[in-house]
C-alpha cells in the first residue's frame, strides 16, 4: 500500500499526521504539489513535484496510484478517479471515499455546484477544526489498521 497525498490544499495538520504515521508504520508515502514542500528525512516519505496547471497534481496521482493504495484528497473528482482504478480516498475530515459512496457524494458535489452558480446557494464549506483533525486522525489509523493486516 502507498499513501498518496493531493498536497497542494492539504491542511498542515493532516500533514504532521501522515508524516508521523508513514515513519510508525512504515508505509510509504508521496505528497504530489505543484509547489516545493517541505518534508521530514525519512526513508517512507517523498513527493513529486508537478508543474503549475489545472488538474496537473491530479492527473498525477491518477497516473500513479495503483488498486489498493490510499488518496488523501478534498478534491471529489479526483477521487472518483482513484476509486475508478481501486484505490481509496480519505478526506482530510475523515470521510472515506469508496466505490459505494463515490458517484452519490460526486452527484451531491456536482449539484452544490449549480447551486451556488445560480446564486442559490452560498459559502463554501467551514474551516478545518480540531474536530476534523480527530476524525481524519481515526479513520486513517482504522483503515491502515485493517489495510495493513490484509498485506
């Protein structure tokens, strides 16, 4: 299994935690940015570095995760993607995203989206608290948890 990470908007605090986890657990790790990142020194951790565009870190992950692997995204299209080749997301607020949740919460995405084009709708969705940390926090440990027993 590879944690793939869509880095770009990815909260710091998502970040600390994949970095502590992928050294504990020894599962590697690849952040995909546009930018350069900064990471700790560590045999499990690495990134790519794409060039600036629209949907490049994306296209990226896409190309590279393999079934089995993990995406930590926000990004609803792309991970309707990953899940697409079998791979899994997680959402920095803990939400998994799998083949039987994907196309349903995609369609709520979509809709959100004409809505807040028409005017219907406004605002986007509420800052990263302590909260989301803790839920992002559980979900990871329960999925490697499980994950990592299979291989």
């Amino acid at each position: 299994m590879h944690i793939w990470v869509d880095a770009d908007a990815c909260p710091k605090a998502v970040k600390e935690i994949l970095f502590k986890t992928a050294t504990r657990r020894k599962v590697q790790l690849t952040l995909v940015a546009n930018q350069y990142m900064t990471v700790p020194s560590s045999p499990f951790i690495d990134t790519v570095k794409v060039g600036a565009g629209f949907d490049v870190a994306d296209n990226e992950i896409v190309k590279l995760c393999n079934p089995g692997d993990l995406i930590i995204t926000a990004d609803i299209p792309l991970a309707d993607k990953i899940v697409d080749k079998g791979a899994t997301g997680l959402n920095p607020r803990g939400e998994l995203y799998t083949e039987d949740n994907i196309k349903g919460i995609l369609s709520m995405r979509n809709l959100m989206e004409e809505l807040r084009s028409a005017g219907t709708v406004s605002g986007g969705p509420a800052a990263f608290s302590p909260k989301d940390k803790q839920n992002f926090t559980n979900q990871l440990d329960k999925y490697l948890t499980h994950n990592l027993k299979k291989g």
